[in-house]
C-alpha cells in the first residue's frame, strides 16, 4: 500500500521516507531497528536533575488537562512510585486523559527535574511492562522524522497482513516465533530473549528467502540445456603443448573441468578462483579457444580499460598463428569503430570480442555468442552478469575472480556457480619480498629503488590520489612524478597513468613501460587488476594505509611475476599493524580473512557496491551457522519438492517466477 495511506502521511513526510529507501507500507513494516536501548527502571532515590528517568507507579490524582493552542495540550498529575510522589507533566497525551484513572499503574519515561521533584515526561505506557527494564528501538533517521515519528507510523500499520515466507514445516522443525510475533517484537520489543528470538525469525526468513532464489537459479541454470559441442581433446592438447610455458597442474584440472562442460549439453557455470598471478587468463584464453573451434563467438568482459587492452594484446600474441578474428571495444572506441564492431558482432564476422561494460549496452548484439568470460568477477553486480548472459542463446559462462573468497561468501554470493580453485602457482615463482616503511624512512626505500633499476628492473609506484589535494595531506601522481625525476630523471624515464588519460595515451604509456621505455611507472590503482609485466620487480606503495588489505595484495601480485626476487615497499606512517599483515604473508587467502575479520562483512571486495550482498537484519559472518541451515533448507525444498506440498502461495509464486521448475 502507499505510504499516504496511513494517517498522518502526506507528500512531504513520504519525501523523507524515500530518503531511506521506504517507499510502501511492506518497506516501512520492514525497516527494523539498527539497534535497541536498553533503559533500566531508575533507582528513585539516586536521582539528579536532568536525569533521563524511568519509573512505574500509581496514579494519585485525576489528571488536569489545558489546552495551549490548537496544536498543543498539557497534563499534569501525579504518581507514587512506593517510594515517593512524583508530579509528572506530559505535553500532547490529552487523549490518553480518560485512560488515566487513579490507582492505575503506568509507567512513566521522562527527564527528571530535582525543582518540584517534577516528571516531564516524553512516554507513558498504560501498562507497566511488569519488568525491570524497556527496551526502545532505535531507527536509522533522516532530518525532519525522528525516531519516535518513525516508530509510530510504524506501529499504526504493524497490524496489516504481511507475508511469512518461512514454509510451515520448517517454522516448526526450529520453533521460531511466529511471522506476526516477531515483527511486532521487533519494533516493540519487550523483552530481551523473545526480542532474540524475534531477530533469529527474521533472519532466517531473510536467509532462506536469499538461498531460495540461488537455489531456484542454480537448478534452472543446470536445466538449461547448453550448447553440446563436439571438441576433440588432441584440440586441446594440441594447443597446450604450443603454449610457451606448462601450464600447473590446477591449471590443466580447470581447463579439463571447462572442456568437459563445453562439451556435455548443461550450460555452463563456472567461477575460476584464484590468487594473482596464479594465471586464469592463460586458462580463459583457452576456453574462448575450444568455444571458437566450435564455431562459436566469445565475449570477454573486464572491469578496467587497461585490462582489457592488456588482454586483446595478449590473445593477439598467443595466438598469432590461428586466424581468429579479435577485436577490443570499450567505452572509449571511437563511434565509428564502434559502429563497424557492431555490424561485424551481429554478422558473425568478429569471433571473439574483449572490452568493458561497454560489451553490455543496448547495441551490442551478437550473432551467436556461445561463450561468457568476466575477469576480475566480483566487480560485477549479479544484474551484469545476467545482462551479458541474455545476450547469447544459452551461452557457457566462465567467471574469473583474483579475490580468494572466504568461504562464507563463496557459498552465498556464488551459490548457484561450480568453482574451480587454482591453489598452485606457476613454477619458480617467490614470494613478493615486502617491506613496511614509514615516510622518514624514504631514502632507505630510493636506495632498493636505484638498486633495482641499476640491475635493469622496472618499478611500479602507487599513489592514492591523481593530483594535489589541499584538503589531503596526500602524496599525488603528479608530485611523485616530480620527485622521481629529481631522484632519477637523468638516467632513468618516469611514466605516468591513471584513469583521466585517454585510451590511446593510456595504451601509449602501457606500451612503452612493456618495452622498457619507461623504467618508473606512477600510478593509481589502475594497475590493480591484471597488468601484467614481467620485468618489473619493485613497487612502491605511497599511503598505503589509505588502502584495503586485498587491494593492497592484489596491487602487489603485479611484481613477482618470474624467477627474480621481487619487491614492494609499503609506505605509511599509520595502521602499520594492519599492513604489517602484507609483510608476514604473501597468501591470499589469509589476508582476505585477515581484511574480513578487521572490516566486516560488507565492504570488502566491492560487494556492497554492487548491492548483492545487503542484508536487511543478517549478516552473514556473524550468522555463518544459519545461511548453512538456510542454503540445507532451500534446497531441500526444492529437490523434495516441498513447494507441491504447501500452501503458501507467495513462496510458490517465488519459485515460479524464477524458474522453468514446474
Ligand atoms: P592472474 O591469475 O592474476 O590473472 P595471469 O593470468 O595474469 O594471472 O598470469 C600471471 C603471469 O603468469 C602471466 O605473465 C602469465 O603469462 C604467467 N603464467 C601463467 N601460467 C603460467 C605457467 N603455467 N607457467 C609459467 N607462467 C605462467
Ligand atoms: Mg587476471
């Protein structure tokens, strides 16, 4: 229902409750709480002025009631608490007068005020809650409502129907409160273990609700008959022995895993985890091999600009002799080139295509794309993914993430998705030898520099912002790249890049420090995703604190690229506990646990960007037990096709929508 439904709400209240996302009753019952006060009943006999007071008593004397203005009303009388006589003054209660009748125990909430040994009071409750403290919800606001307007409105709709999306069956297997109860507990908490209770409710239901869909996902995904090719394997042999290193064994078990998904009639789901540098690229150029083989276009997504050019130049290169038509378009291609790659996309000419999101707009159409590759994966939201998705018939889809992900995320975010692992890193490969330096220590860290470019070695340098800023007391591009070139201009050349170039002065930039043109490259993190140079064996992290655990890794995983020892120096005067993390591990995995655990759920990995991962009362980390339950639960439910049994029309309506399941 609209919100102007509810007394009291007009165009100007509704405005505010956009504001935080509210746009119908079903979005108002549901905004719970972000926490609860506790208030314990006062010990009236410690009492200062101004105290905040909370107390039970008995009304002594009829209430006497004077009217202000029109707006305004006031009451006083006065209550015994037991111990002592209060008067108690409220304003705007006019109506409650009739309810109020002497010897009545209510409870009163106000502000204590030593002059007259006086109440003014903010709250009474009829009632006495009969127990030694209330509990008062609290809810994130915006100027112009308070929390009380916000839990009023709330309460003059809390008895409207809403929906339980928890089957019968399983509110019972774990006696949850039931759907009303809670949601009331919820916004009029009265007790603490039933408020517990409540939460564990709602949780669950959004949990269950979560995995439901996943699970729906992944069954209609692997009912979705595929494309069935018929690849030979000395094809993919074939390819690999001409491959200019062996590829690792979780390497070769992924490329395995994927020829046999090509080739079986279920579409494929696949995400390809591994930490930087362990090479998925090599694995993805691969599979868009097999998918071109069999007469098929390939589409490779990425999320920077870099990155996509740095691949189309690497598939160009590996495979030179094959003659696979290759082109990169991202939002950046000239309007011309891009409207020939659209024409060749749609007539089949261009097999094989590697961009941006610009792979997703609406003029982008494919002739038969077979195959879906997204690098750098959790950049995307689920909405992407599926966008590019209904662009092929049912094409075959390879996800690629560098984030090794906790598992608590793996199961939920990409529950509907087969994961391969690459654990094992190509042979020869050290760990990136890291150092943790404060700003006074400069000079230390321009010596491991000049030593590496007096050995014929290249260096990153990373700043967190692109040009000065008064505000931030921050190192930027522009004045490293001075600096630099005081220090080592003279026999050395200092590049920079960053997101504001252009893509031919970027490519320009990349090109040249691949050729050892430049031996000092500035730049944002740009580079963060899988540029790949071999030589270059030091990078230079200014800030660093400025920056995530995990992106910080990443940054790194871009030097140790061969057999030389190589380094990163992490600059920064603060959080070097946190960074000292980077110095003791070169693991991915644990330091995505590590950023985890210090920043929560949320945040890390871009996943709140995205918007998969927000939700209303669980959290995932913290609930780690019961997403297990709910993901056991949901797909039970479906597999033993529950949803014939029960009645609950909304959840079956659920399972419809989302699905080819009948
Ligand atoms: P990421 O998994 O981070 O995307 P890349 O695919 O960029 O890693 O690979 C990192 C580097 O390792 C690349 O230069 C790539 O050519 C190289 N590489 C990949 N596989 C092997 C291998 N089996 N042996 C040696 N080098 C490899
Ligand atoms: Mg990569």
């Amino acid at each position: 229902m609209e919100l102007q439904s509810i007394k009291g709400i007009g165009d100007k209240t509704v405005k505010l409750f956009n504001k935080l996302g509210i746009y119908n009753t079903n979005d108002l019952i549901n905004y719970f709480p972000f926490r609860y006060e506790v208030i314990k009943r006062s010990d009236v006999n410690n009492l200062k002025d101004n105290d905040k007071i909370i107390i039970d008593g008995v009304i002594e004397n009829i209430p006497n009631l004077y009217r202000i203005n029109k707006k305004l009303d006031k009451m006083t009388f006065r209550i015994n608490s037991g111990e002592q006589l209060f008067n108690v003054t409220i304003f705007n209660r006019g109506f409650l007068k009739s309810s109020l009748r002497i010897g009545s125990v209510i409870t009163v909430i106000g502000k204590y005020n030593v002059k007259n040994n006086s109440i003014t009071a903010n709250d009474i409750k009829l009632m006495t809650l009969g127990n030694k403290i209330t509990i008062e919800p609290i809810y994130h606001k915006v100027s112009g409502l308070s929390n009380k307007q916000i839990h009023n409105y709330i309460n003059k709709i809390i008895d409207q129907e809403t929906i339980s999306y928890i089957p019968n069956y399983l509110e019972e297997k774990y006696h949850f409160l039931d759907h009303y109860k809670s949601l009331n507990c919820l916004h009029n908490p009265t007790d603490l273990k039933l408020l517990k209770q409540a939460r564990l409710r709602f949780k669950y239901e959004e949990l269950f609700l979560f995995m439901l869909k996943m699970t729906v996902l992944k069954m209609s995904k692997k009912n979705n008959l595929g494309l069935k090719r018929n690849i030979s394997y000395t094809e993919l042999t074939d390819i690999i022995k001409q491959l200019p290193f062996t590829l690792t064994v979780d390497q070769k078990k992924a490329i395995d895993m994927i020829y046999s998904d090509l080739n079986s009639n279920i579409a494929m789901n696949r995400l390809l985890q591994g930490d930087v540098g362990s090479g998925k690229t090599i694995v993805a150029f691969l599979t868009i091999y097999l998918n071109y083989l069999s007469g098929y276009q390939s589409a490779l997504m990425v999320p920077t600009e870099i990155l996509s050019i740095q691949h189309y130049h690497n598939f160009l290169e590996i495979f030179k002799n094959k003659n696979i038509n290759c082109r990169l378009l991202t939002g950046k291609t000239s309007l011309k080139e891009k409207r020939k790659i659209y024409d060749e996309l749609k007539t089949g000419k261009i097999d094989v295509i590697i961009g941006t999101h610009a792979l997703i707009s609406d003029n982008v159409n494919y002739y038969n794309l077979g195959l879906v590759v997204t690098d750098e994966q959790h950049r995307f939201g689920v909405k992407q993914r599926e966008n590019l998705y209904n662009k092929g018939i049912t094409p075959d889809i390879l996800y690629m993430s560098a984030t090794p992900i906790p598992r608590t995320y793996a199961i939920t975010l990409y529950g509907d998705m087969d994961i391969s692992s690459i654990k094992t890193m190509p042979s020869g490969r050290k760990p990136v030898i890291t150092y943790l330096k404060s700003n006074k220590e400069i000079k230390d860290v321009l010596n491991l520099m000049y030593n590496q470019l007096e050995n014929s070695h290249q260096i990153y340098v990373i700043a967190p912002l692109i040009e000065d800023n008064d505000k931030l007391d921050l190192d930027s591009i522009y004045k490293l790249e001075y600096k630099m070139n005081l220090a080592f201009g003279k026999k050395y050349n200092v590049g920079i890049l960053h997101g504001k170039l252009n893509n031919k002065e970027k490519e320009e930039v990349m090109s040249k420090f691949k050729h050892n043109d430049i031996q000092i490259l500035i730049s944002t993190t740009v580079v963060e995703v899988g540029v790949d140079v071999k030589n270059a064996t030091m990078m230079v992290i200014f800030d660093s604190y400025r920056f995530g655990l995990s992106t910080l890794h990443q940054l790194r995983g871009r030097v140790g690229r061969n057999s030389l020892d190589s380094y990163c120096v992490l600059i920064s005067d603060r959080e070097t506990k946190r960074l000292d993390i980077l110095t003791k591990t070169n693991d991915g995995f644990k330091i995505s646990e590590e950023d985890f655990k210090l920043r929560g759920s949320g945040d890390i990995f871009g996943i709140r960007q995205s918007g998969d991962m927000c939700f209303n009362i669980a959290d995932i980390k913290q609930d780690f037990d019961l997403v297990l339950k709910a993901k056991e639960d949901s797909e039970a439910f479906i597999k033993n096709k529950e949803y014939l049994k029960i009645e609950n029309k909304h959840i079956i309506d659920l399972v419809k929508s989302s699905s080819k399941i009948s």
